[in-house]
C-alpha cells in the first residue's frame, strides 16, 4: 500500500515536472516564433546606443589657405537636476554663476527644474571647463560640441558670415556654401554597459561625411590693409558707414571686400543687424560723378566726339528742362578729356545729350547697372536705372552725371575693372575652391566673362582720361608715389525723405585701379555721410591712394608692379 | 564507448563556452582601455586644436596690425627694406643677390628712410624681417 502510494507521489510530481517543462517548452517556442522580434527589439534598445556623428565643417581659406573660419572641439555643461541633492542647488548656483558668467536667477531656475538633462551653458570656453571641473560637483557633466571660430575676428566679417549654435550657416558664405560646408551627418549603434555608459564598439557605423573647405580669393593682407584704412576714414569723418572693394580686374576675384560699421565674427549674438549688413552689395545709392566714366566711354566708343573736342561749360550754370545745372567750379570751354579731369557736370551732359537716351542707356546697362552681376554672397541687389521711356526731361541732365540711378559699390568696381582690363564686364566671384579633406579638388571656380563692353581702344584712351584725374583734375590726393594712377571722383547728394537733394548729407567715393597701364587691383571706396568735409577727392581718394600703396608693395610678384617698383627706386638713387 | 565520447563531447562543448565568453570579456576588457586611451588621446588633441587656434588668433594681422599700426606707426616695407635669405649648410644665412638694395647716393645723403621697420612712438626698435 505504501509502495503504491510512493510510485503515485513520484508519476504526480514527474507530470507535474513533465507539465511545468512541457509548457516552458510551449513558452520558450512561442517566443522564439511569435516574440522574437519584438524583444530582440527592446533587448537592442537596452545595449545598444544610436549616436549621430557629427561632420567636421569645412574650414574657409583666403587665397593663401590662411585659415578664416575654423571647428574648434569645446566643451558644452549639462546638469542632471533630479541627482543634485535640494540644498546643494542653491550653494551650486552661487559658486557656476560668476563662472559662466550668466544670471543668478536663471540659472537657479535651471537647477531647479525637475529634468533627467538640462543644459546649463553650451560651449564655453576651456577655462570655464576647467574652473568647473574643479568644482567637482556631482550632477554635472560635459559633451563634446564643435564650435566655429574666426582667428580674424572682424576680417572680413560681412563676407564671411558665421555659423549659428548648431553648426549651421547664417550670414555671408558660410550661409551661401553651407551645403558644401556642413557634409553629412553619420551614425552609429554603439554599445553600452550595465551602467549605461557607452563603449566604442559599434554595431553598425555610417561614418559622416567631413564638409568641403572653401579657397576664397580674398587675400588676407590685402583685406586687412583695406579694414585698417577704411576704419580710419570712418572714424576721422564720422561717418554713417563706409565700404571698400579691391578687385583684381582681369579676373574679377575680389581680393578685399570691407565695411564699417562692422562686427566681431566670434561675437555676432551681440551685434546689431546694421552691423551685419553688408551695404557693399545690399545698398543702393545715386554714384554721383564716379558715373561718368560710363558716359565718357560710350561718348568715345561710338566716336561722337574725341578727346580734344571743345565743350562750352556755360560758365557754371546750364538750363536742362525745368532744372538748373551746376558744375562746382564754373568753367567756360573745357576739351573732352578736361570735362572729366574736372568732372564738370554741365559738360558731362552737353556729351550725353549728343549721346541721346537710347545709346547712354545701353552702355549703363553694358556696363552692369541695372542687373545683378552673379557674385556669390547672399543678397546682392540689382540697383535701379530706369528704361528711356521712363525718362523725364531732366534725366538727360542727371542719369549721366550720377544722379537718378542707383548702384551698389560691387557694380561700381565692376565698371571700373572694364577699363582697367580692356573693356570686358568679368563677373566678381569670391571662391576660388572648393576642397575635400584630403586636399583634393571638388570644384574649381574660374573667371566668368559676363560680355564684352567696349573696344581695348576706348579702355586705353579712358585709361588716359582717368590718369589725367589723379594727375591734374579732381582726384590729386589719390596719386601713389613710384605709380601711375587712373581713377575718378565722386560727390552725391544724397536724397531727403521729401525726394528732394539734401545740401548737407553727402555720399563722397572714388573709384580707380593701378598701375594705369597694366592694371593690377581696381579700387571703389564709398563713404556715406561724412563731415565735415564730403568730397570724394578730400574724403575718399587718400583712402585710395594708401590701399593701392600697401597693395602694390605687397602684390610684388606682379610684373607691372615690380617694374614700377624697380624704376621708381632707381630715380630716387639717381 | 559511449560515455566517454559523451564526456568528450560535452568537454570540447565547455571548453569552447569558456573560451567564447573569455574571448568576449576580453574584448570588452580592450574596449574599456581604448576608449580610455581614446578619451585622453581626444582630450589631448582637443587641447592642441584650442592652443593652435589661441596662435593663430594671437598672431593674426588684426590683432598684430592693430598693434603695430595704432601704438607704434609701423609701416609697409618697402623693397630695399626686405632681405632674401637662404639656406646654405643647416644655416641661415643672407643671399648674395640682393636685389633692391639702397642706393649710395641715397645711403650717403640720407636722402630716404632708412631700411629699417622703424618704430617711432614706441621706445624699443623693431627690426623684424629688416636690416
């Protein structure tokens, strides 16, 4: 009997054994069949991290692959708010605030928050790291962020550009080229341990692609010495803004493009958007005589007259329509080439009126006027010049000395470089490269020739007419010791709310390039406002005359300029 | 027979475990390492990048033209101002072809500035890249 009831205890606890195993069994089937997936799933999202890899961005270059705009690997703070003990917060406070140079309140505010992550402050500097981590407080922790800085500073600011928080471009080429810059982001699943804390094994890795770098043709120098004589002009005028453009003529590689006011790049959330507008090619305003040259080079392109042909200046005072005309000096009969070296409006417009409206307005916009010429920069305007039909009766007496149009100082420098190259409207470019990391050429820009404007003839005699400015005429202050110089004045009435000529708000430039007789930089230098004295000769010639000076001694490798050099060294031997 | 096959087998089986999971905590033993190594090499090269960029920033022509210029008058040189140097046995040393060198009119008559970059508010002479 016992027996009996012993094998039934043993057969009872086997099937309760064969039961237990048979339904793990079932178990273990189901979800290896039906559940596998699903927590395959959870079981990776226990172990395995995704992390997106951020791509170097490109670093820009001058034309001497000095670098302008360049990552800096930096650290970002976090805090964990719910791990930071409640009476600590308040000491924690005290001691970060004057370390990251923040807000008392906001901070604490931050620390209280009831967060698994916060960030405190996002890239800061080494030191701040440094002086934090010696705090050694618990809660608080770093990540690696990459941050754009200019070693430059405020060189070349308004074309450069600069690149928000995130990496991600907001003004000038950094915004422009930011597609070429940024690359792509990559990932990867990498592992983590029991304690959540990642280690560089990885499942499966798409690796970033690193952004291009661009080669500009701005050459550091050359912008420098460009900001240092801009700046000054600003500041000993006071002045509402000023700008300057170097080009090379031949090519149409901007070599210096510069403004004042002008900012920081490493601190552009502070500054003004006046500050980072750049009114080289985002203002319009009416030239003034720098405008002339258009209308000298169509008069002798279409061989309506010749240099020495003898216009009478009405002794200061001409009738066009409803207006009186006024040269600043009343002259009586000039030559061709005098009413230019003068800039005597009243001549200007005696050639114009034999010109006619049809052909001037032709040559205007030959010369570029009216249109956008293609720089890569964003926000460059096309300026204003309106069709003939438009035209009142006074515009004969006014859109040929300046008055009635508008242009920025990029087309303006543009005009100047067809005489200085012989007569071709190149389009302004600013990079000249892009690269990958490795060096190797993604995309070479060249020069672009947008058309042809006038004959090499008619360049080389306005270059005659334009050297005779420098030389006798209105623009002295602008002559460079050792070179020949061609350039032309400018002095515009800027207009009143009322539409109305303001007597007393003046918009002084120059334009030119050198040497004469083989160009190798053309210059445009605008000053808005500036007092007391407002004329283009007084104002902005001798910012000319120091650019082309520092420029030429610096461009020695140029075959013009070391022949200028060579000779203009031996007469003062001699 | 059978047995010891099965003891064998069942050897063989425990010895590969064994070895696959001391090859995988190994792995992860070299892991933990490198990403120290990595960590301090990354934190090393981090630094190097913001001692590059503190030159380069330092050195820049903003910074250096702001001093020069606006404390000191320094100025461009001129051609007879430079010097071409070569290198000749592990030295520096002067070209002999010089090619724009002051004159002897002017040397003797003082008739121009002289070679030197001078400084003319600040007390101490800077005579860099000048002779």
């Amino acid at each position: 009997m016992y027996i009996v009831n012993h094998h039934r205890r043993i057969n009872a606890v086997f099937l309760l054994f064969f039961i237990f195993l048979a339904f793990c069994i079932a178990r273990l089937l189901f979800i290896q069949f039906f559940r596998a997936t699903y927590l395959k799933g959870i079981a990776k999202k226990q172990y395995n991290l995704f992390v997106e890899l951020e791509p170097r961005r490109g670093t820009i270059y001058d034309a001497n692959l000095k670098p302008q705009a360049v990552n800096i690997s930096i650290d970002s703070l976090y805090a964990v708010p719910n791990e930071i003990p409640e009476l600590d917060k308040e000491r924690i406070t005290k001691k970060l605030s004057p370390i990251l140079d923040m807000d008392y309140s906001s901070l604490k505010d931050k620390l209280y928050r009831q967060k698994a992550f916060i960030w405190l402050a996002r890239k800061i500097t080494p030191g701040q790291t440094e002086a934090i981590k010696k705090l050694n407080i618990k809660g608080l922790g770093f990540l690696k962020e990459t941050k754009r800085c200019y070693p430059n500073g405020y060189l070349a600011s308004h074309l450069v550009g600069f690149a928000g928080l995130d990496n991600v471009g907001l003004e000038g080429l950094e915004l422009l080229y930011d597609r070429s810059l940024k690359g792509e982001n990559g990932f990867a699943f990498f592992l983590r341990d029991a304690r959540q804390k990642r280690l560089d094994l990885y499942e499966n890795m798409v690796v970033p692609k690193d952004g291009y770098d661009l080669i500009l043709t701005i050459d550091e120098v050359i912008q420098y010495i460009a900001e240092r004589e801009i700046d000054k002009v600003y500041r000993a005028y006071r002045a509402n803004s000023a700008s300057i453009i170097v080009m090379d003529p031949h090519t149409g590689a901007i070599l210096a493009l510069a403004k004042r006011p002008t900012f920081d790049l490493n601190e552009y959330a502070k500054v003004s958007r006046a500050q980072i507008h750049d009114s080289a090619i985002c203002d319009l305003f009416e030239p003034g005589s720098v405008f002339k040259i258009v209308t000298a080079s169509a008069a002798l392109e279409e061989k309506k007259v010749v240099e020495e042909d003898k216009f009478f200046c009405e002794n200061g005072s001409y009738k066009v329509a409803t207006h009186i005309l006024h040269d600043h000096t009343p002259h009586g009969w000039l030559t061709f080439r005098e009413v230019i070296t003068e800039s005597s409006n009243i001549g200007t417009t005696k050639v114009a009126q034999i010109l006619g409206p049809q052909t001037l307005y032709r040559y205007v916009r030959l010369f570029g006027f009216g249109e956008k010429l293609g720089i890569d920069l964003p926000g460059e305007i096309s300026g204003s010049i309106k069709e003939p039909r438009l035209w009142s009766k006074v515009s004969i007496g006014a859109i040929p000395i300046g008055q009635e149009v508008g242009v920025t100082a990029l087309q303006l420098v543009s005009a100047v470089s067809v005489i200085a190259n012989g007569g071709q409207l190149m389009k302004p470019y600013l990079v000249r490269e892009i690269r990958d990391k490795y060096g190797e050429t993604i995309k070479a820009i060249s020069p672009q020739l947008i058309r042809k404007v006038i004959s090499i003839d008619t360049a080389s005699r306005m270059k005659k007419i334009l050297t005779g400015v420098v030389e006798d005429g209105t623009g002295k202050l602008a002559k460079v010791p050792g070179f020949t110089v061609a350039g032309k004045t400018g002095t515009a009435q800027k207009l009143e709310p009322n539409g109305a000529y303001s007597h007393d708000k003046f918009i002084a430039s120059f334009i030119g390039f050198a040497p004469a007789e083989d160009p190798a930089i053309s210059v445009v230098v605008t000053v808005d406002e500036p007092r007391p004295y407002y004329f283009g000769g007084v104002v902005a010639a001798p910012v000319f005359k120091n650019v082309v000076s520092d420029t030429l001694k610096y461009l020695k490798t140029h075959p013009s300029v070391l022949e200028a050099l060579a000779s203009h060294e031996t007469d003062r031997d001699n | 027979m059978k047995i010891p096959k099965f003891l064998a087998a069942i050897f063989f089986i425990t010895l590969l475990s064994l070895l696959y999971v001391w090859q995988q905590t190994e792995i992860f033993r070299l892991a933990y390492a490198a990403q120290k190594q990595q960590t301090s090499f990354q934190n090393l090269l981090d630094k190097n990048t913001v001692l590059r960029y503190n030159i380069k920033r330092d050195s820049s022509l903003t910074r250096l033209g702001n001093k020069f210029f606006q404390q000191s008058d320094f100025q461009m040189p001129e051609t007879y101002h430079l010097v071409r140097l070569e290198y000749s046995k592990g030295n520096m040393v002067l070209s002999e072809s010089q090619p724009n060198k002051e004159g002897i009119l002017s040397r003797l008559f003082g008739i121009k500035r002289q070679a030197e970059a001078k400084t003319i508010k600040s007390p101490n002479p800077l005579v860099v890249g000048s002779y």
